[in-house]
C-alpha cells in the first residue's frame, strides 16, 4: 500500500553525482526483480488512466509463477540458516501465536497498518498501553479507529495518507534488509533507491541510512 509522495531535497555534492551499480553484486537479484516488478505495478496504480489501473490490479493478484517460486525457496532457505531474522509482518498485523499460512481480514491488515504508520508501534502494543490506562494510548487509539472507520466507509485513501515515514521507502528497506541492504554504504543504498524506488526524485544518503538504522532497532535479528 503506497503513501503520497512528497519531494525531496536532490542529493548535496560538491561534485557530478556519479551513479554507480555496485550495489547490484551485493543485494539479492530476487531482490531486485521483486522490487522491479512493484515499481511498475506502484507506477500502473498513480495512472490517471482506468486500464492502467486495472492492470495494476491484475499484475498484484497474479504474480509471475517464477517470482512466486523463488519467494518461497528463498523464504526456504532462509529458515533454515543463521541469517533469518526479522519478523516485521508478524507484529505489525497482529500475527504472533498464528500458525504458518494463516490469513488475516482487511480489516484486520488496515488497523495494523494504520496504527503502525501513524504511531511506529504495534496494534498489540497500543491495546497494551491502552489496557493499562496511559491517556496518551487511549487518544490514539480513538484516532485509529476515526481513520479506520473513514476508511471502511470511503471517506479516505490510504494511498493519500501522510506519514512521518514514507510507507514506500519503509517497505523496500524492510523487504531487502536480509537481502543486502544491511551491506551497503549510504551512497550506494540511495543509488539502489534511485533505480528501484518509484520516486521521481533522487534519495538522500543520510536519511536512507536512518531509516535503515530505525528498522533494523525496531524490528532485530533473530
């Protein structure tokens, strides 16, 4: 689910910016594919055009079968080695304690989201501190529920919606985290970024390495 794109400051440089694509030998090529294909769904979606539109939709409910299956050998092998870690997912949307290949409402997957977004803390955790009696956790989770409830009866887009982290940004580092992400400099994170990101505009280094550094505190190995 995408958020409304803001501009961006062009990266500083006392120099000719020089792209580079070493990046590429150190992030996973189904990385890149993946992160490809959403750039042209996330591109198809923002159309003015209703075919580009429903194309959109029907490339998001029909993956490529290879992508599909190199997800799941990938998720595989991940498993079952040292390297696999985060479980972004799973406390976000409320999924601990579910067995695998369970299945989450709508509904349920946009109170996570939202709640997640607008307050970088779980649903879980903001029934916590709500059931404990902090008047802060009580005020936003009445405002969850104001924008859950203007969602579900079409009074807003949550594509329209606007965060202090851009939902975006946030699912491209979390998806390619484990995936080499975590091995790249600033320099080289925005030049991946700028291929594989659908903004317009260029990435800036030092905020893409705080994002980083956010995700990974928030969300660390296992």
């Amino acid at each position: 689910m995408a958020s409304k794109k803001q501009k961006r400051e062009p990266r500083l440089s006392h120099g000719p910016t020089i792209k580079t694509t070493g990046w590429r030998k150190k992030v996973n090529p189904f990385f890149i594919e993946a992160a490809e294909y959403q750039k042209k769904v996330l591109k198809l979606t923002r159309s003015g055009s209703v075919a580009d539109r429903e194309e959109a939709d029907r490339l998001s409910q029909n993956l490529p079968p290879d992508l599909m299956r190199r997800a799941e050998q990938l998720h595989d092998e991940m498993k079952a080695s040292s390297k696999h870690r985060r479980q972004g997912a799973v406390a976000i949307y409320g999924l601990e304690g579910l067995p695998p290949g369970s299945t989450i409402s709508e509904a349920q997957y946009m109170l996570g989201w939202l709640c997640w977004f607008k307050y970088n803390k779980t649903l879980t955790q903001l029934l916590r501190e709500r059931e404990s009696g902090k008047l802060k956790a009580i005020k936003q989770f009445h405002q969850i529920l104001l924008e859950f409830d203007k969602w579900q009866y079409g009074y807003t887009d949550p594509n329209k919606l606007k965060f202090k982290t851009d939902v975006d940004h946030f699912d491209l580092m979390f998806a390619g985290l484990d995936l080499g992400l975590d091995t790249l400099e600033p320099d080289e994170l925005a030049d991946c970024f700028d291929e594989v990101c659908d903004c317009e505009d260029g990435h800036d280094p030092v905020n893409l390495a705080k994002l980083r550094e956010r995700i990974d505190k928030a969300f660390p190995a296992v």
